[in-house]
C-alpha cells in the first residue's frame, strides 16, 4: 500500500489501518526518524486528557443534590 504527500506536506491514513489500530478524528501522534523511516506512534495520552472536556455540559453536583434529597425524603431517619 502506498500514499502520496500532498502539497502542504499532509498524509492521509488509509482507513483499514485506521480502523486495524483504532484511529480516531483528532488522535495525535508522536513523530520520530530513525534509520531513514518515519515513525509514527499514536499518543495515548493520561487518563485525565483523554477525559478533559468529555463532561463539560454535565451538572455533576446538581445531580448529586438530586440525589441526596431523593435519599433524605426516603429514608424516615433521615426526615426526622
């Protein structure tokens, strides 16, 4: 398989192996040469960029508060 570079000196990843290795829109890759080739290597990244952003429009503590009061009005202890 080959790919060609294009002006703006961009590849494009044939999509079998895209989808081989799991690629998505947005992965970044470190970049290194070695021996005359290009290395590739999709960054993993921690556990918090790869969650960064992923609940911005969620209300966690509202749903929490929700909670908590669903909790008080069922348990009698709790009321009193």
């Amino acid at each position: 398989m080959s790919i060609t570079l294009s002006s703006k000196g961009q590849l494009v990843i044939p999509k079998p192996i895209r989808d081989a290795l799991g690629l998505e829109e947005g992965t970044r890759f470190h970049i290194q040469v070695a021996e005359g080739k290009i290395i590739l290597e999709p960054q993993t990244g921690s556990l918090i960029e790869r969650l960064y952003g992923k609940f911005a429009d969620a209300d966690l503590l509202a749903d929490l508060e929700k909670e908590h009061r669903l909790e008080i009005q069922d348990d009698p202890v709790l009321r009193a």
